[in-house]
C-alpha cells in the first residue's frame, strides 16, 4: 500500500495557540492531551464502535436522499455520479476517498490547462466560486450532502465520523510541513473542528491549527461535543463552497 512520508523528524505542534473550548468543556487532563494509554486504548475501542454504528446507520437512512442526488448529478452533467480522490489516511496509507460527484467531469484537467488558476487554487485548496463546480454540485456542497458517500469509508475503517480534514499527498507535504506525522498519526474525520468552525471560511493556517488541536486533546468527549455542533453548521452553510 502507498504510504507518504512525513516531511520532518519531529512531531511538534504548531506555534498557534490550541484551540479553546467553551469553559467546563473538558477536564484538565483531556486538555493537556495527558491521557494515560490504557484509557487511550479504550476510547479507540468505543470511537470504533460508535463510527460503525453512526455510519451504517446514516447509509440506511441516506439511500433515498442518494438516489435523488443521483438522478440530480445525472441530469445537471454527464459522467458518473461518484468521484474518488486519493487521500492520506493515518500512517500515511493513501485510501479512495468517496463523495458525490458535485464538478464537471473533466475538473482536474480544467485546472492542470490553466495554470494560473491551478496557483490560486493551491494558495488555499478552495475556491470562492469555482468554475468547475455544477448546478446540482452547488447545493450537494452546500448542503454537505456530497459527504454521504465517505460513512463507506468510515465502515472500511479508512475515516472515523470525527477527524482531522482529509488531505491529498500533495496538500500535506505543502501546507503541514514537519507537523505532517502529527497529522498522520489519526484517522481523518467525516467532521471536525474545522467544519464546525467556519470550513472555507478559515483561513489556511487556522485549519491546520484546528487539525492539530484535535490531534493533540482528542477523546470521546471531543467527539460527541463536535457533533453536537456539526448540525448546526451543516443547516446554516457557513464557510460552505
């Protein structure tokens, strides 16, 4: 299996100050990210679990509202319906990470023939307004329900329902730097501190801050605390493109 190598020895965090959580959120300990290993341990057993039943469950749930994308993605463009990107997954081993197809068919190639917007597309991995985006893509984006695809990769064990942003190779080994083995070192998430912060709203360097934040004081609470919020952030499309 292909693997991406972190570009620097260490697993320092950035210098931004990590991300604060409302007073009482949680515990010290949790805080410190000075959790023992055995609770470690045991809240990856619990995490496992809940993501197999979140994700099953929200496929079963999703299959009419699929079909209806389908058809939609099918009449606003030609081509398939899905698209799969390759991403890093933790340890570095790139996975097929599956969403609904929501541009042209042809997108990566309108940016590799226009390398002016391929530069401004890199300055922040999104554009405002991109032009390769379709009309039934605008609001799957919009609504996150371009997403639904990637609770398959939570069941294959390839994502967890709350992580860090998936990144591409590339991605990584430009904006993360020598903090990429941090990131690496869990899986990436359905959602995160990123999507419910503002997504695209944020700039860059906030968003790798809020990986790394999660990173560094993740727990079962985190979790449930961020999907507490990621409804409201889906329902008002803040920082959506």
């Amino acid at each position: 299996m292909a693997t991406i190598a972190g570009s620097g020895s260490g697993l320092q965090l950035a210098a931004d100050a990590p991300f604060e959580w409302p007073s009482g959120a949680f515990n010290d300990e949790l805080a410190t990210g000075s959790l023992s290993q055995w609770k470690r341990d045991a809240d990856a057993v619990l995490k496992r679990f809940f993501d197999i039943l979140i994700a099953a469950s929200g496929l079963i749930v999703a299959a009419v509202p699929l079909i209806i994308a389908f058809a939609a993605i099918k009449l606003s463009s030609p081509g398939p319906v899905l698209y799969a990107q390759p991403r890093c997954g933790r340890g570095g081993r790139l996975f097929r990470c599956w969403k609904l197809r929501t541009m042209v068919a042809d997108a990566d190639r309108y940016l590799t023939e226009r390398p002016q917007l391929r530069y401004a597309f890199e300055e922040s991995w999104k554009f405002r307004a991109d032009p390769r985006v379709t009309r039934a893509g605008s609001f799957l984006r919009r609504t996150s329900l371009d997403e639904i695809p990637q609770l398959w990769n939570v069941l294959r064990g390839e994502m967890s329902i709350v992580g860090p942003r998936p990144v591409v190779p590339a991605e990584l080994l430009m904006m993360y730097g020598d903090d990429a083995p941090r990131l690496l070192s869990v899986l990436p998430g359905l959602t995160g501190l990123w999507q419910v912060q503002g997504r695209s709203a944020l700039s860059y360097s906030e968003r790798v801050r809020l990986d790394l934040s999660y990173v560094r004081t993740r727990s079962l609470l985190v979790d449930f605390l961020i999907l507490s919020r990621t409804p409201g952030a889906v329902l008002t499309g803040k920082g959506a493109v």
